[in-house]
C-alpha cells in the first residue's frame, strides 16, 4: 500500500467512516502479529497486544503526522506496547525464534543444517536453546533491537524511524546487543573465547 492510499484511507477514518479502517489492519495484520510474537514469545500475548495495538492506532489516528509511513508508526504503537506487557508481567519470557510464512503460518526459524544424522540435530537443537536463554538475559531494548535487525531484516533506518532513534543510537545499541549475546554465549560455553 502506498502512502497515499494509506492517507486516502486515513483520512476517511477521520471523516467518521470506522469501516474505512479495515484495509490498514488487513495489510498490517501479519507484520503486527510477528514483531509482538518475537518480542513475546507467546502466541496468545502476541495476539492480544496486536489486537491492542490496532485499537489504540485506530483511536491516536488524529495523531498520526505522517511524517512517516502508517507501518512504521503502527510498528512503534506494537513495540511499545509489548514493551509495557514484559514490564508488568516482570516475569523473562524466552525470545522465540519463530515467524510467520508468507501463508500465515507460524514456523520455526531453522539454524542452516542441511545433514539430518541424530548428532547435528541435537548440536542444532541445543544451541538454538542456548541462542534463546541467552537472548532473554538481554535488556528489552537490546534484544527488541536485535530481533528487529536479525530476524526481522529491517534495515537501520526502518528500525530508527520505528523507534523513533537517531541512526547513530540504533547502531550503538546494535553493536552493544550483539556483543552482550556473543559474551554471553562465550560465558556459557555455547562458543569458545578467543
């Protein structure tokens, strides 16, 4: 959807017509369900913040400036929002590494093995567990970051406008993420230290 039709759409929805909502959430709806799943790694809190989502965007509309695309600031809506879910409910949840398929179906992110003997499959599985312990002893804003440039493949000015960051600030973080993670790997013995 272009920006122009998300503000043709927009701005029926400001003229009173509620139904003119609909085709936002249908081109969103995918996109919204897998950032909240990623940063929740819960498939029913997932669904209940992107349906929270959804209904405080519709309600902030007059806000919306469009200085950027509706996405990205529905984006920011989402990422706040399960933001503020992890913060009450203090409790760390396990950063899942599943998305959604082009079918809306909901899949495993597979580490590349290609061999399938008993051996790999159980270094696979174990380190993609290790990958997951270690990702939720990030802090959210770390791992929110790098589940965004990792396993979402938005680039760092998608990612800058989302979370409304100076380019620099999301490189930084980035950085720091990723070598957070790789020392708590090294720590954990999952890599060896150099």
């Amino acid at each position: 959807m272009t920006r122009e039709e998300e503000s043709a759409i927009i701005a029926k929805v400001l003229s009173g017509d509620a139904d003119a909502f609909e085709p936002l959430v249908t081109a969103n709806q995918n996109f919204v369900y897998n950032i909240a799943l990623k940063m929740l790694s819960n498939p029913e809190d997932a669904f209940d913040v992107s349906q929270e989502a959804f209904l405080k965007a519709y309600r902030s509309l007059k806000d919306f400036k469009g200085d950027s695309s509706f996405s990205s600031w529905l984006y920011r809506i989402t990422a706040n929002m399960c933001l503020d879910f992890m913060r009450k409910n203090k409790k760390r949840r396990a950063a899942s590494i599943v998305y959604l398929d082009d079918d809306s179906e909901l899949k495993e992110l597979e580490l590349p093995d290609t061999r399938y003997d008993p051996e790999n499959e159980l270094e696979r599985k174990e380190l993609q567990g290790a990958i997951n312990d270690a990702l939720t002893l990030l802090p959210d804003d770390q791992r929110s970051i790098l589940l965004l440039r990792e396993l979402s493949g938005m680039s760092y000015a998608e990612i800058s406008d989302a979370l409304k960051l100076e380019p620099g600030t999301v490189k930084s973080r980035l950085f720091r993420a990723r070598a957070r993670l790789a020392k708590i790997l090294k720590e954990n013995g999952t890599f060896p230290a150099k």
